[in-house]
C-alpha cells in the first residue's frame, strides 16, 4: 500500500471514530421533536437549511423539517440531521413520527449505531416504544434511556426502573439521578463523580438550561428531604449494582439512564455528553461473504431509504445511504452491487427537510442522500474496489391488507406505474392475487397508516383516486408452490405473489386459523 493510501486509511479510522448515529425510539407525544429542537441548540449544525436560506438561527432549522411533516399531514421525511458537539460529529437519523409503525421506521434502525429510547416519565413504556425496542434488542442496538418531561409531575424514579427492567428485561443503569420527585426537579446527580448540577429552565425556556454545579453539603441544606430522598435512592441502586457497565451496555443488555426535560433543555447535555462519551462509533459491518467490513476498508454504504417526490420544487426520487466504509466524496463513481453496474454520485447531497446542501465528502455513520437514484433499491449495496455486499434489509410481515382499484380506467396508467412506485420504495408491499387480477392489485402493510400514506400518494402525486377494500387478514407467512397447492382446498385462506421477490405469501385472518390448517398439513411450508 503507499503512503498516501495508509493515510487516508487511517484518517478514515479517525472521522468514523468521531461519529455517532443514532435515533430516538418513543410513542408519540414523549417529546421526540422537542428533544431534536434541544438537541440542536446545543450543536452547531453541519448540514442544515438555515445555512443554505442564510437564516442563521437554528430553530429554523428543525422548523423546516417539521413545517414539511405539517404540510403533508404526517411525516415523510427520514433525513438525518448531522451536527457537531465537543469533537464529535453527530447524526440524528429520523424516525417518522406518527402513531403508526411502518416498515420505515424499522429500516432506520437498521442504519443506526444506537438508539435513545425517550420516555414519558408519567407514562413509562408505551405501545410504540415497546415494538421499536424489541427491533433494537434483535439487532442488538445499544440503547440509551431519557426519562422525559421530569418537569411534570409523573412516576417514581425507582418504579420507572422498576418498569424497564421488568416489562423489557434491560437493566438500568442511572448515569444520573434527579434530586425532586418529577413535577419538582432540582436538578441530577451525576452517578459516577457524585457532583450535583442544579438546573433551572431559562426564562422563556427556549435556549439552554442554567446550570449550576454545588456541593453535596450545599445541596443538601437547599433540598432538606428531596436531597436525602435521593441519597437513599442512590445507596438502594447502588446495592442493587445498578451501575453502568459499558460492555452490557455494547451488548444491549443494560441501558444507562438519563433523567430531564427536553422543554426546557434540562438534562440534554447530559445526554450529549454521554452520547460522545459512551454511544459506540461505526464499526465494522457484517457482509453476506460473512466477513465484516471493516471501516477504514474501501468505500461501501447501503441504502436503507427511498423517497420519491419530496417536494414539488425537487421531483425526484432520493435514496438515503448509510456509509459503513471508506470516504464518500461526491462525484465518485461507485459500484452497484446487486446488478455489477456503475453508479455516478454527482448529485449526493445531505437533505434537511425541503431544503439541500451538496455534501462533498462523508464517512462511515453518515448518510447522503442521492438523487435521480431511480436505479437503486432498499438495501442495496454500493461500494468501490473490492466487491462488498451487505444482508438484504430485514421485511417485516404485513398485518394489514386492502384491494386497491381506480375506477378511472383512463387513469390506469398512471395508477400501475404510482403502485410501482410506492412498491419501490417500500412504503407498502404490493401482492398480486390470480383470483383478483392485476387491476386489483392487494396492499400489504406493518401498520394502517401505510395505507393512507398510499391513497394520499397516488391522488397528489399521480393524479389517480383510487378505492381501497380492506381484506379480513391479519397474519402472513412464506409458503412454496406445492403448498399453494395445498390451501387451494382450504378455506379462510388466500395465497398471494409479493411482486417486490416473487415471494409465495398465505394470508389468514387469524393466527389460530393458520395453525389449525398447518396441523392438518404436516408437510405444508409456512414461515411467518
Ligand atoms: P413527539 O410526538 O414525540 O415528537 O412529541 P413532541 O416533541 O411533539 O412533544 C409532545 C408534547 O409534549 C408537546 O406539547 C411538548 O411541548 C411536550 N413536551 C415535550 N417534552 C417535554 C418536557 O420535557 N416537559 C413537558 N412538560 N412537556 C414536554
């Protein structure tokens, strides 16, 4: 290798090493994109659309992202908003955020390093926050706990423990504890050195907390029997060795904890602190060879996103790219695993909301919107030199299913190829049933809101009204062609081809329906 070559390597090593990706998992209304808003108060946003609208103040910024979720009614947008904090360059990747789960929300954990779990402190775990976890705890992802809105009066600290360990099996680790029962925060201790930092909402409440560092004496003279209600909390933790471990934590088996306000920005740097000090950077990626990818390896990244027609002023298709390996300059031309071909990268750009910056180099954690990336699928692979493919993006089994039909037949056009679309990236599973025909193609989807995602869709953007019948099936599994055979016999069952891999799916209404049949039939294939 020459010198030059070993020095890039190693300066590739040193810009992973600075990065950490992440996304925050809660239900709505825990204070997701207000914990965003804090988070970026305290950063000096890299990529962001105030710098390319010259309006200078960050607000602004995560504003746009949100104006755009409020625009369309839910949120579309997945872009990550990069900034950096101390030496370290952050990547916030988005989770959409509407009380719905869809295969997009999963597929962003699939591009993050680690994840902060938000929670209500008067609520605890939640529906939502349940579900995006156990995809976290599969993909084994380090989890970071915030206990949220401790401003307002919620549970106990120690039942909120309580509740994480029980109900999920992680066990917390409190980094910091709050002196106050939640509704009278005082401010944390900070578990590892013992110092106490009092923190107060600033006046009006939208610029960082005032924070103040006392000693134990100090404090406890000021909070009396607030104070002493912590020491006793933390000597009980302490006994419990509820102490932060970080190889469990690696391993996903314990989660530190945090305690704050994202409102009033009380508790954030705390988080961010801890985010650069403990969140794992990039490291070497799994390929099908079954070897990994180390960072410093050549270029490699794989798309875990498409979206198409973010906007009118852009009508386009974007593919969000995690890179796992290599620089990324802008320009280059990379590889396409999956069809050998070559792909030019001039319009990689970093995307915020509606507007956009062209990105000129990048690293492994980054992602890069590419655009015009009508060739490229989710999870595909690009990469440069050596031959790297990574595991298809995992696809999670549809409980949700509808004829759609458009009764304009001079529309028909348009309405196969918005379908087409919409398969492409992956914002439903489109199947095709023999008994139904192609002019009623069968939606399949994670969650309900998919649907509306759909027919919102092929109205605005491919001018198509189209009537959607919800099929009476809630449970999918893979079978083969001799097992169609079979449940062509059966009742209460239907089985469809996924136009995305030809896959053979069986529905059923019910779960018990699917296994009274397959215990008729030994030798029938079903993979749920
Ligand atoms: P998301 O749905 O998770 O993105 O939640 P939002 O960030 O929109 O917050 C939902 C509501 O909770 C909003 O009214 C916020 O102002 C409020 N909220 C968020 N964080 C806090 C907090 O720390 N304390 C209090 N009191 N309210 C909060």
């Amino acid at each position: 290798m020459s010198q030059s070559v070993l020095a890039s390597a190693a300066g590739v090593a040193v810009q992973a090493g600075r990065r950490r990706t992440f996304a925050v998992i809660s239900h709505p209304d825990a204070g997701k994109s207000t914990m965003t808003e804090a988070l970026a108060l305290h950063a000096r946003v890299i990529g962001q659309a105030g710098a390319v609208h010259g309006k200078g103040d960050r607000r602004g910024v995560v504003s746009d992202w949100m104006a755009m979720e409020q625009q369309r009614g839910i949120s579309v947008t997945s872009a990550a908003l990069q900034f950096s904090y101390r030496d370290t360059v952050i990547n916030l990747l988005d989770t959409p955020g509407h009380a719905d789960f869809s295969e997009d929300t999963y597929r962003v954990l699939t591009a993050v390093d680690s994840a902060v779990m938000l929670l209500d402190a008067a609520k605890g775990l939640e529906p939502q926050t349940l579900k995006l976890f156990e995809v976290c705890r599969q993909r084994r992802i380090p989890v970071i706990t915030f206990i949220n809105k401790w401003d307002r009066p919620g549970h106990d600290a120690l039942a909120l423990m309580d509740e994480i360990e029980q109900r999920i099996g992680l066990k917390p680790t409190p980094l910091t504890w709050p002196v106050g029962i939640a509704g009278q925060f005082h401010g944390v201790i900070d578990r590892r050195t013992g110092v106490f930092t009092r923190m107060q909402r600033s006046p009006g409440g939208a610029d960082l907390a005032i924070e103040e560092e006392m000693s134990a004496a100090d404090a406890a003279e000021r909070y009396g029997a607030d104070w002493d209600t912590a020491s006793e909390e933390l000597d009980l933790l302490e006994m419990t060795g509820a102490d932060h471990d970080q190889a469990a934590f690696l391993a996903a088996t314990s989660t530190p904890v945090l305690f704050g306000a994202a409102v009033a920005n009380l508790g954030v740097r705390q988080l961010l602190n801890i985010l650069v000090e403990l969140a794992p950077a990039p490291t070497a990626q799994p390929t099908v060879a079954g070897t990994d990818q180390p960072v410093d390896g050549t270029f490699s990244g794989f798309v875990f996103k498409i979206q198409a027609n973010m906007n009118r002023a852009h009508r386009d298709q974007v593919a969000f790219m995690r890179i796992c390996s290599g620089r990324f300059e802008r320009g280059m031309v990379v590889t396409h695993a999956g069809t050998g071909k070559p792909f030019a990268t001039k319009y990689a750009q970093q995307m915020f909301g509606q507007a956009r910056d062209t990105i000129d180099e990048a690293y492994p954690g980054d992602v890069v919107g590419l655009v015009n990336a009508t060739a490229l699928g989710i999870g595909d692979t690009l990469y440069v030199g050596a031959p790297v493919q990574y595991p298809p993006l995992p696809s999670f089994p549809p409980e949700h299913f509808a004829v759609v039909r458009t009764s304009d037949t001079s529309a028909f056009k348009r309405f196969r190829r918005g379908i087409e679309q919409l398969d492409g990236e992956g914002v439903v599973q489109v199947l095709r049933s023999e008994q139904r025909g192609d002019q009623a193609p069968v939606l399949a989807a994670v969650g309900p809101m998919q649907f509306e995602v759909a027919t919102h869709r092929l109205e605005a953007e491919f001018g198509v009204r189209v009537q959607l019948d919800h099929l009476p099936y809630e449970v999918a599994a893979r079978t083969d062609a001799a097992g169609r055979e079979i449940l062509k016999k059966e009742s209460n069952v239907e089985v469809m081809t996924r136009v995305r891999d030809d896959a053979l799916l069986a529905v059923f209404p019910h779960r018990w329906r699917m296994r009274t049949i397959a215990g008729r039939h030994p030798d029938l294939r079903l993979d749920a």
